[in-house]
C-alpha cells in the first residue's frame, strides 16, 4: 500500500520502499478460472460452531473454496467475510484467495479452517441482508466468549440479553436462568445474570431478526468491536497492539485505544523484515514524524498484519478490485499481494440491483425459523431493517409471493419495516404506548413501538428513503368486481371528474388544515414553550379556514350525490355543474384574505421564535415526528396559499372543456377570474415564502453551518454528484444558491445530516467540461478564484442541468456588488491552493466518526427528506422542480397491484412533494406508508405484462414494479400528468429578480 498521486485518479495507488512488501490499489481484473485436478477435502467451521466438509480441486485459488462456503450458506454479503487457519508456522493467517489452496494449507487433513468475519463495516445499517446480519451477531456472539470484545458489566448484559431473545424467545425467568446455567456466552458470567435477565424482560415481543439489529447496533459502539489485536512495540521499545479497522489504523494499549491514523493520513504502508512502517501525509498541525516504526516479532507476523491493512484500505475504500500489477521481465522486489474480490461499495451495488434470488434460512440456536429479508439497500434512504416485524390486518408489505408478512391497515397502527430498495416507506414514527403490540411473522407479540431500520439506528424509529414495504395481495379484501360494477354507473362526463377531483383534493387540504389547528394547537396548549403573540399569529388565522373549507366540501360533496344520481331529486340537469359552486365559495373566500395575508408572517415568526428559544426548536422538531404530520411543520402553514393555485388550475380545465354556450361555462369563467385575481395579488409572497421555507427546511439537514437563511439568498439546485480527489471519485452532495456552492457528504451520525465540507463563492468562477482531460465520464471542473473541484455527474442529462443552472447562478452572482461572505461560519475557510485541494482533500468519511459539528443541537434522523432521497438515487431537484411539485398535488383513491400478485389493492393515495403517501380511506389521519418517486420511470403497461384493465399506469425502478389502476379517463390522465412531473426534474430555476430580492 502507498503512495496516493498527485494527480486524482478513480482509485489510488501505494507504493512503498524496496526490499518491502507492497500492494498496488487500483482496479483489476478476476482471479483465473478454477483449475481442473485431483480434489481436496477441507472442514470449514462455520460461525454457528458447526463444521462442513468441502471438495474443492487442490490446484484451485483460495477464492473457490470461499464462493463454495458462500454458497451453502446462501450468503449474498459474503464479501465480508474470510477463512482463517493457522499456517505451518502456528500463526493465524486469512486464506489468500488468489494462491492456489495447496500452497497454503499444507496438511488440509489436519487443519480445520474457520469462516469468520473479515470486514466489520462502521455501521451495521450497511448490512441489507437478514442472513448476514445473524451471521454477524454470531460473531459477536463468540468474540464475547473468547474475550475478544471487551465491555462494561451493563454493555455485556444488554448484549447477552439480545442473544438470549433471539435463542429462546420471550421472557420467562424460570427458562432465563435454565438457559444460562446451560450456555456461558462471557466469562464470569455468573455475576451477570440478574441483569441479564432484568434486560431480557425489557425484550417481549422481539423477533430474532430484531435482536440481531439491536445486538450490533450496541456491538458497533463498542471500542474492541471488530479489534484484532497483533502486538508489537514502539521505537522505544513499549509495548503496544496494532489493529486495522474500516477507518484506518489504530494502536492499542492493553484494551484502550491511544492512537489512530485513519486512511485520509496515511500515503504509504509497508513492511521490512520485523519492522512495520506508516508513512504519513504531511501536515504542519502533527506532532508526528514523517515516517512510524512498529516492531513485531517476526516477518511473517509483521507480513500478515501488512496483508489485512492493504485488503482493509481496498475494500472501504476502493470503487473497484485493484487491477494485478504487471509482472516485471527480470527480477521483481516487494510483495505481489493484492486486493481480490468486490469492494464494499460493489457488494452494496450489486445488493441495491436485487438481483438475487431470496430464500430461507435456519438459525441453529433458535427455536424461530427465519424469513430472508427482501432485496435491499440504503437506501435511500431508503436504507434496512429486520424484516420480521410485522402487523396483524389487511395491509402487508412485500412482493407478491416473497412478502415478508403483514401490516397493519388500522388506523392508529404503525407498520413495520422490511428491508428494501428506494420504494414504500412507512410514515415517521411517534411515541406509543408500550401497550400496542403488533404479530410478527412467528405469530408472536412485538412491541409496536419498536420500528428499525437498516439504514439508522433503532433509537431514531424513521424509515429511510430505501426501504421498500409493499402491499401483499393476500392482505386486503379483492375490490375488482364491487369496483368494476360502480365504476360503470359513474357519470361519465369530464366535468364531473374534475368537479370530483376538487372534492378529494378538499379532504386532503382540510387534513392539512387540522395539522395546525387540531393536532399542532391541541400539543401546543399542554406546553407553555410558545409565545402568546406567536399563537395568537398561527391559530386565530386559521381557524376561519377551516370552518370555511368544512362547509365547501359538504357543498361539493352534496352536489356529486345529486351529479351521480344518490339523492332523491327527480330532475338532475340542473345539478349536473359545479361552476355555481365554486363562484360561490371563491367570492366568500376573499372575505377570507386577510387571514391569508397572515400566513407568511407566521411561517417567519414560527422561524424566528425557533431561531430564539431552544425549547421551542426541541417542541416543533418533536411534533414533527408525529405520524400525523407526514410533510415539514412548516410547509402546513403554506398549505392555504397553494390551495389558491389548485382552484385555480382546476377552473382553467374547466373552462377549457366546456364550450362557451354550456350552461357552466359562464360561471367557471367568472371564478377562474375571481380566484386568478387572488392568486395574482399573493403570488409575490408566495414566491418568497417558498424559498424562505425550502431555506430553512436545508438548513435542518446540514451541519457545520450557521448563517444559511440571509436575505438576498436564493435555492436553486440540491443534488448528488461525484468529487474527485485523491482518494478518487467520492458522492457529494451539493446545494446550490444564487451566490454560492456547498459541497457536503453524508454524516454517520444518528440525524443523518449532511456534514459541510467546503463552498465555492460564485462570483468569479467558471465552468468547463473536462471528460477529456480526467477520463470521467459528464465530468465539470469548477474553478473558483481560490479553490478548484472536479465533480463528475450521474448522466449527460444531470451534468446539462448543473451546468445550466450553476452558469446562471454565476451570471446573477457577477451582476451582484461583489462576492459573497463566508457561508461557513462555524469552520475556518478553506485557503488550499487548487492542487492542494485535489490531491490533500481532507473531506474523509472517517473523520466523519468522529466529528460532533453541532452535536449538542443534533436533530433526530431525517432520512426521509429530498436532500436523502436525492442522495440514494444519485439525482438532483431544483427550486422550479419544488415550485412544479406545489402545483401538482392530487388526491383520490387508486386501485394497486404488484408484479406477482393476482389482485388489486383499493387505497387512498395522496401526492404531494414528489410522493405517494397511502392510506387505508380518507378518513385516516396519517398514512401508512410513502413512495418517493424520483428516479422512477413512468410507463403504461405493455401486452407481455398481462395487466387487461383500463386505466392502468407503471412505475418502476429497478427490481421494483408497482400498478395503479384509475377509475377514469380523466383521472388516469390527471395521475400521469401529476407522477410524471416528479419523475422527471427540471433544470432552470425562477430566481427572483433584483426587484423582488427577499426580505425577510
């Protein structure tokens, strides 16, 4: 391992001194095909303690025997793992997958090789597949009996409680104390057991799958978690332990940990003879020299620890499988050793595609047979969890027949999280009664108020934008025939669909009112944490609208009954209209503007009042995370103004269908007018109130910066792109404004914010395209007056609206005064040279472990948010996508169907904010699950998919495949319309123009 080049590449490459072993770390090539010959027989113990026997052809690489062992288990992720076996010499030494199998087990006959853990990723949210992650338990599981993983009495009694769970099942004192006076799963553990069992009685109801999630998920924080330890000494002859980890390496005194070098620091790794030598990057802020000696007892170990740190430094660091260095003509010096297998980032790819067959695995020491888990990510977001919980009822979640069980349709119930690629996600969890159970796959209890996630620790209960629970077609009740036969006695009319689709978006919008005047003031009034003028601002404002919209909708309502024929009136022409209607209301609504009016102060009091008090901040964050308010709080209070833009959307079809000679036409003629002359007056404050709102909303996902909300500052882009560095490509995510560019990656923290790295000022800068010059493909070079980046984009199309949107940012910027003050108020700036910021980047996602910018205002997880779904399906949105976005909202009910299920599921589907949230009826105050939908592809089913109903859209991405059934023409068309904007993003923004320059 080496030497990193100045020049960034893709990969990066390590030399290292002569007469030492040395790897070059760059992409490669497959180990060569498995060699015909006489066959071997060598016994793998396996993690459960039991022991295989496997044939495999003496001649053959290490690799075949791993594949075959990967193989029996069915394991996906078996890139984690290793084989191990003492050597002829007794030292302990991992299976070269690239030497043949007979020049490292020189006596298979009596060797016994172990399959263990090789790489423990730095969370174990990264793990999508069941099997893996019971795998991992295990060896915790055995690492806390050979005294490997080290731990206080309460660590090791919460751990050993979690083993039990998943063993033996729910708490019973008597077969508690029985099972642990048979198994000793830690030394001492005698004086454990009261705690234990005290811990074990918290568990009731938890299903092996999720004691496995919460063990690693306490394992991880656990300092020797994953610590192998290879003792040496320091120049001075102290005694000290070496061990390598995802991060880097680390030095240990006896258990406790001295020292670290993460990856970001080191140039070159290398070994002569006894001696073990680090060579450091430069840094003038080090007390350390250029150059660390270690000393080991031999070559051979000194070797062996060289060997792990080279294939460590690959697999968490690389995109690709270093490529085989060439064999040199004459004489070669150093180590031919090398990398061989995937990367993590290939094993989380190739796991995100789900193109693996699911299937069934045993736990020997559980009375619990278990489900394998649904293909999966992050991701994003989503991002994932132990896909045994489950809820009784109608509603399930899972694809057709590999449906991992069900979940619940009941108002008030929260479902439970499967793991599972960019697709459905359950709604944010709140706090429940500990009484709420829920049936899991089993048929057994589990707490309801437990929902986990792969993607984020179980403490932080909200799904990320990668799980993917869908409906199960032996859930809910078929609706084809009930459905099929009242459809035909629908008018069939446009104008009553349109009149009807103001109807259901009416529903959802007095939902969107009762979020703050029913469930936001009814929270509020028990605290005393806002102030009376903010109350007095927010409720009183809204209030006249929501007795006002109660009444409009028993308006609609009553007329769609007698448009339908549902009443007794014996002449229905004159009712077969709407334009009366709404002349009516919208006329009484501006009665009604003065309260509008009032909106926008409260969005920026609210903001203020949150900006002052700390407890109020805390208040709104914790109301956020109530399933009842499925969007950001603030975005509630804007809900009025938008519903101006809808009504009027929905008079302009009107219009537009009827002749000029209807009997409706008339009256829709003189609403549109009425309500486009409201919309015209607010339109300016709704602009502002927009991106005033979208400001602060990022500025909940970010961290490491203080002044954000300015005025005079403008959204326009968020997106993920590539930087390339030293280190080679890393994903971004960037945030563009009218008057700079911050560049930010995902932090390992429980908020999942994104942590700020660095910003370019756009006064001044220029943008040319550089595939040319890098070799990578929709590749930018952003050149600043102080620092230059290179960023390289998902698709042609994506790097096309970067650069249209960043060239206009930087037109308005040079029209501005000057440049831009510093953004990043809580970190130095950043005065590297271009060179130096290219080759020297220092944005590592190791220090991100460790970093704790604003950790005593950290939020709780937001990894539902655009800036997260952004970011796991590697895409970007722009301000006029989101302005876009507020106009197209729908409501109605749809009928869905999944790839392999027979029939059709009836749902009350909202579409807000690029995304489907499901609820069981309209009548539901939360939905049950969501649906982000960009990067999905919009498609009308072809013949080969044997669908055979009218009305019928496809969304699909990747392995995912949804239908939804319209009940008309006109709604059919509506829905794609509405889909397809979310679908496909826009690239220019409406920046506003130095006129409307906001002011808040």
């Amino acid at each position: 391992m080496g030497e990193i080049e100045q020049r960034p590449t893709p990969g990066s490459r390590l030399g290292a001194p002569e007469n030492s072993g040395i790897s070059t770390l760059e992409r490669g090539q497959k180990p060569p095909p498995t060699p015909s010959g006489k066959l071997v027989s060598i016994k793998i113990q396996m993690l459960d303690d039991t022991q295989e026997a496997f044939e495999v052809p003496q001649r053959a690489p290490g690799k075949v025997l791993l594949d075959a062992v990967c193989s029996h288990l069915n394991l996906v992720e078996g890139d984690y793992f290793g084989l191990e076996f003492p050597d002829h010499k007794k030292i302990t030494v991992w299976l070269d997958l690239l030497k043949p199998i007979v020049k490292q087990i020189r006596r298979p006959k009596h060797v016994v090789v172990k399959f263990v853990v090789k790489f423990f990723p730095p969370d174990h949210t990264q793990l999508q597949e069941e099997l893996t992650r019971y795998l991992f338990a295990l060896q915790v599981k055995q690492d806390l009996a050979q005294g490997r993983l080290t731990c206080n009495d309460t660590s090791a009694a919460l751990l050993i409680s979690h083993i039990v769970q998943s063993e033996i099942g729910d708490f019973d004192e008597t077969l508690d104390r029985e099972h642990l006076a048979k198994n000793k799963y830690i030394p001492q553990q005698d004086a454990l057991e009261d705690k234990i069992v005290e811990f074990h009685h918290n568990h009731i109801g938890q299903t092996p799958a999720e004691s496995d999630f919460q063990l690693l998920e306490i394992a991880r924080r656990l300092e020797m978690y994953g610590i192998r330890l290879h003792p040496a000494k320091d120049r001075e002859g102290t005694k000290i332990n070496l061990a390598v980890a995802n991060t880097g390496i680390l030095v240990f005194q006896g258990f406790t940990k001295i020292n670290a070098f993460s990856w970001a620091k080191v140039r070159k790794l290398s070994f002569k003879r006894k001696r073990f030598l680090i060579k450091l990057r430069p840094d003038a802020n080090s007390a350390y020299q250029d150059t660390l000696e270690f000393l080991m007892a031999s070559r051979d170990f000194c070797k062996s620890f060289w060997k792990i740190c080279v294939e460590h430094h690959a697999f968490f660091r690389l995109f690709e499988e270093p490529k085989p260095k060439p064999k040199p003509v004459l004489f070669s010096r150093g180590s031919s050793f090398r990398f061989s297998g995937r990367t993590q980032k290939q094993v989380l790819d190739y796991v995100k595609e789900g193109g693996h067959k699911k299937v069934q695995f045993e736990r020997k020491h559980s009375k619990i047979h278990s489900i394998r888990s649904l293909a999966s990510q992050p991701t994003e977001l989503n991002s994932e969890a132990p896909d045994q919980s489950q809820q009784s009822a109608t509603l399930t979640f899972g694809e057709g027949a590999e449906s991992p069980g069900a979940q619940s349709c009941q108002q008030g119930k929260e479902p439970k999280l499967p793991p599972g690629e960019p697709g459905l996600h359950p709604s944010p969890t709140p706090r429940r009664s500990p009484a709420e159970l829920s049936v899991n796959s089993q048929g057994g209890a589990a707490p309801a108020n437990v929902t986990l996630s792969p993607n984020l620790s179980p403490d932080t209960k909200q799904a990320s934008p990668l799980i993917s629970p869908l409906l199960n077609d032996q859930a809910c009740p078929r609706t084809d025939d009930e459905d099929e036969g009242r459809r035909k006695r629908f008018p069939t009319d446009k104008a009553y669909f349109i009149a009807k689709e103001v109807s259901t978006t009416e529903r959802t919008y007095l939902k969107d009112l009762e979020v703050i005047i029913s469930w936001f003031q009814s929270t509020v009034s028990k605290e005393d944490f806002m102030p009376e003028a903010l109350k007095s601002l927010i409720f009183p404002n809204f209030e006249p609208l929501h007795k006002f919209h109660t009444s409009f909708l028993k308006e609609i309502e009553q007329r769609l009954a007698l448009w339908e024929g549902r009443s007794n009136a014996q002449i229905r022409g004159d009712y077969q209209r709407i334009g009366d209607v709404m002349l009516k209301n919208i006329q009484g609504m501006k009665h009604l503007a003065a309260h509008l009016w009032k909106h926008g102060e409260a969005l920026e009091a609210l903001e203020n009042g949150i900006k002052s008090s700390r407890r109020l901040e805390n208040f709104c964050r914790d109301f956020e995370l109530q399933k009842v308010c499925y969007l950001p709080l603030n975005t509630f209070l804007l809900r009025p103004l938008h519903r101006l833009m809808h009504y009027k959307q929905v008079l302009e079809r009107l219009c537009k269908h009827y002749p000029p000679s209807h009997h409706d036409f008339r009256d829709c003629r003189a609403a549109l007018a009425e309500i486009t002359e409201m919309v015209a007056q607010l339109h300016g404050t709704m602009i502002k109130m927009e991106n005033f709102q979208k400001l602060h909303e990022l500025k909940k996902d970010l961290i490491g910066i203080d002044n954000l909300v300015v005025p005079g500052r403008e959204f326009i882009r968020l997106g993920s792109l590539s930087k390339l560095s030293g280190k080679g490509l890393q994903q971004r995510m960037f945030f563009l404004f009218n008057d700079v560019l911050l560049y930010t990656s995902r932090g390992l923290t429980a908020s999942n914010q994104f942590k700020v790295h660095g910003q370019l000022p756009l006064y001044g800068m220029t943008i040319e395209e550089s595939e040319d010059e890098w070799g990578v493909p929709h590749c930018l070079t952003l050149r600043g007056q102080r620092q230059s980046i290179i960023v390289a984009a998902s698709s042609r199309s994506e790097m096309e609206k970067w650069v249209e949107d960043i060239q206009m940012a930087i037109d308005l910027a040079e029209k501005s005064s000057g440049p831009a003050p510093e953004l990043l108020a809580s970190s130095p700036p950043d005065n590297k040279s271009p060179d130096e910021a290219t080759s020297a980047d220092q944005e590592s996602e190791d220090d991100l472990s460790a970093s704790r910018t604003s950790l005593e205002r950290q939020a709780p997880h937001r990894g539902n948010t655009m800036v997260h779904v952004c970011w796991h399906r590697n895409t970007s949105v722009s301000m006029v996508d989101f302005s876009i976005a507020v106009e197209n909202q729908l409501s109605g009910n749809l009928l869905r169907k999944f790839k392999n299920s027979n029939g059709w599921q009836k749902l009350w589907v909202v579409f807000t904010t690029f995304c489907l949230f499901f609820y069981k009826s309209h009548q539901d105050n939360h939905p049950l699950a969501s649906l982000p939908l960009l990067g999905y592809s919009l498609t009308i089913p072809s013949e080969s998919e044997n669908i055979h109903k009218d009305h019928v859209f496809k969304l699909h991405f990747k392995s995912h495949v949804y239908y939804f059934r319209a009940e008309s023409e006109y709604t059919f068309e509506r829905w794609m319309e509405v889909i397809r904007s979310a679908t496909s993003s826009s690239s220019r923004a409406p920046v506003l123009s130095h006129k409307e320059s906001l002011v808040y």
